[in-house]
C-alpha cells in the first residue's frame, strides 16, 4: 500500500513538472518567436520624363515618353546609374527570332561624364512571333567630376531604338524639342554613401504611433575648428516627397527640433546637438522643417579628423515629463549614410611679448589673472535618457538585441530542463512498477 501511494505520488509530480515545463516553453516561444526582418535599404531616386517624336525603322510608334531616372544625390568623384526608360513598344511586323530592344541613347552631362554614351544598350525583351514589346530600362554609368559642386544636369537627346545592339542603320529614330534637364544633387560628404536619412519616429508618448520619415541632411563643417574651443556644424533637413513627418491628431506639439551627430575618430568627441525652430505646426498635418541651417554645437578637447554623420532627431519638448521629446526619430541606415570630416586643430593661445624690460622695476607687478571657462551648450532634452533613439533597430549592427525586454532563450532552456526531468521521472516510475511486477 505504501509503495502503491510512493508511486502515485511521484506520478502526479512528474505529470506535474512535465506540464509546468511546457508552460514554460510556450512562453519562451512567445518571446523568441520569428527573427525580425531586416530592414529595407530604401534607394530615393529622381526621375524625369521627356517627350519624344519618333519615325521610320523597325518600330510603328510615333511619339513616346522616356523617363531617366538617377539617384537624389550623388558625391563629388563618385558613380551612378542614369536609367533610360523606354515605354512599350510596337513593331511594324512580328519578331521571327527571339532578341532584345538596342537602346543608343545620347546623353549630355554637366558636371560628370558618361564614358558609354555611344554604345548600344540592351532594353527590354522581343518575344518570337509577336509585334507587342514591353517596357524595358538601358543603364548607363555616370561619374561625377571630382570637386565638383551644385548638381549634376543631364540633358538628353537623339535616341536610336533597333532590334538587337548591333548598330543599324534601320533603327527608328526618336527626337526630343525639350530643353530640359534632370538635375542630380552633389552631395558635400566624403563618403560614396547617401544623403537620405531613413528615421523610425514614435511619438507622442511610449504608446504614440510610429512613422517611417525620410529627410534629405545636409552637414556643414567648419574650417576653423580648434581643441578646446567651441564650434559650430550647419544642420539642412529636407523631406523626401511621400516621406513627411504628420503631427499628432491631438495635442499640442511645441515647435522645436532637436538635432543631432555623430562622430567618431576623436576620444571624447562623440556628438553635437543644437535646437532649431519650427514653422507653425498643425494637427495631423506634416511638421515643417527649419528653413534655415541649424546650429549644431561642440567642444573637443583633443586635435585630430573626425567622421561625422546624421543622427538622431527629436521633435517638441514635454515640460509636462521633464522635457522629454514627445517625438523621437532614431537613424535605420547609419551604415549607408554619406560622411563628412571634421578637423580639428591646436588650441589657439594669446601670444607673449618677447621684450625683456631692462632695469630695475620700481614697485611690485601686481600679476595678471586669466580664467579660461570651456562651455559646452546641449539642448534640455539631451538630459533624458531616450531608449528609442538609442535601440538599434537591427541587432547584428550591435552584436546584440538593444532593449528588447526578457531574453526567450532563457525560458526555452529552462522549459526543457523540466520536461527532461518529467521524463527522467516518468522512466523511473515504470522501471520500479516493472520490478514490482
């Protein structure tokens, strides 16, 4: 009787632990659950489209609408792809052969070169037996002059549609009366990244919505920067068509922004910040960006080149919670951002004169005092901790997770260990009642 009471007890013990360590587990799958996608690099573009009037070769069309397509910006000395965007096609007899649209498109560039301009470019495909050929895009390379600034205008001209990319003379021949251009943007960075910010802003509040922005920044170094003396970077944010910021339905937004940088290469030098003023803010409507540059402050107190980037943003204060941004933007394509250098040099000192008074001073000097005071100017809301700004949003950029509450690797280990030990129970239970039989 009394063994008979040991194992039923232990039974409903192992059943017990069993059924607690698949709890357990269903609550570490609840917080591991799938891995997150990773983030889309967005490519911002600018495209343009230019009427064309076209006659004779193997196409019927008369006139068409190419479009060219290139990136927002671009740096001095770097590269692009210009698109020429052909529309769908019509030919005068069905493709006996398989072959593809040959493209010559004449492309005049200020500020860059196009060292293909002359070759035939492949477009879209020709089916076997049919007349329709669909909309297809030829590629070309551009390169942007070296210290060249302002923009990149490329004005196109005569298109040469054939049949195949060898050069014919029977290709339909598409002319343009426009004089315009597409205007490609010379970035000031250094580097061969973009100048479109990709922002995740939350807001208002820790259960506000959230917004994917896109602003176009543009980072003015100074020239004089020295070790132990404040100075000053110029901060330009432009929208991204499509990609505003919407104020809060509800609410009142005070209008401040809060920006920010990056910086890496000098120790103790890691950012700047500066406060700018906002253009009148309505509910639900987008938040207008300073028309002017923002003044971004700092002090390092070493020589050296550093590498600056965009940073974070914040918008509003909430003096309601100690002036917290009731807005925050935290940067998702830091890795892809154009950078600019910031040099730093030595600490400029009053000069010393060097007379040496002869004689003998008939009173005591009464010496000189000299206080040196180094003030470093950060916005109110640099004082709060913000978790948002600061949480990658990809934890491979970090080797880890950033805040993202309990780790559910612990509850799966911990779930397994207690069904093993139920099983571990479970055997000993029936090996016993076997040797009991």
């Amino acid at each position: 009787m009394l063994t008979s009471k040991v194992r039923h007890r232990l039974a409903q013990k192992t059943s017990a632990l069993g059924l607690m360590g698949t709890l357990v587990l269903f609550a570490g799958s609840l917080f591991v659950g799938p891995a997150p996608a990773a983030a889309e690099s967005s490519s911002v573009a600018v495209d343009k489209p230019f009427a064309y009037t076209c006659t004779g070769g193997p196409f019927s069309n008369t006139s068409i609408s190419v479009k060219l397509s290139a990136p927002d910006s671009a740096a001095a000395g770097t590269t692009f792809d210009l698109k020429v965007g052909i529309p769908a096609l019509t030919l005068t007899a069905a493709a006996t052969t398989a072959s593809t649209v040959g493209v010559t498109a004449a492309l005049t560039p200020t500020n860059g070169t196009i060292a293909d301009s002359a070759t035939a470019k492949t477009g879209a495909a020709i089916a076997v037996g049919s007349t329709a050929v669909p909309a297809g895009d030829a590629t070309y390379r551009v390169t942007v002059t070296t210290g060249a600034t302002g923009k990149v205008s490329i004005k196109p001209g005569q298109i040469k549609l054939a049949v195949g990319t060898t050069a014919s003379a029977a290709a339909t021949t598409c002319t343009t009366v426009s004089t315009d251009v597409l205007d490609v943007t010379i970035g000031t960075g250094t580097g061969s990244g973009t100048d479109i910010v990709d922002y995740e802003c939350t807001g208002p509040g820790a259960t506000g919505e959230t917004q994917n922005v896109q602003i176009k920044v543009e980072l003015t170094m100074p020239t004089s920067a020295r070790a132990n003396q404040q100075f000053e970077i110029g901060w330009k944010g432009t929208y991204v068509t499509g990609q505003e910021l919407q104020a809060p339905t509800t609410g009142t937004l005070t209008p401040k922004i809060f920006a920010y940088t990056t910086m890496t290469g000098i120790t103790g030098l890691t950012s700047a910040t500066g406060e700018g003023t906002l253009g009148t803010i309505t509910a639900g409507q987008t938040i207008p960006l300073p028309t002017t540059a923002v003044s971004l402050k700092s002090t390092a107190t070493s020589t050296g080149t550093a590498t600056v980037k965009p940073g974070k943003l914040n918008f509003g204060a909430n003096t309601a919670t100690g002036n917290q941004p009731m807005i925050e933007c935290a940067v998702q394509n830091d890795t892809e951002l154009k950078t600019y250098p910031l040099v730093v040099g030595t600490a400029t000192s009053t000069p010393t004169s060097s007379n040496t008074p002869t004689g003998t001073p008939t009173g005591t000097p009464t010496p000189t005092k000299t206080k040196t005071e180094f003030v470093t100017e950060t916005p109110t809301s640099e004082k709060t901790t913000e978790r948002s700004s600061e949480t990658p949003r990809k934890g491979a950029d970090t080797g880890a997770g950033g805040d993202a509450g309990p780790d559910g690797r612990m509850f799966l280990l911990a779930g397994s260990v207690l069904i093993m030990g139920a099983g571990a129970g479970g055997l000993l239970l029936r090996r016993r009642s076997i040797s009991k039989g």
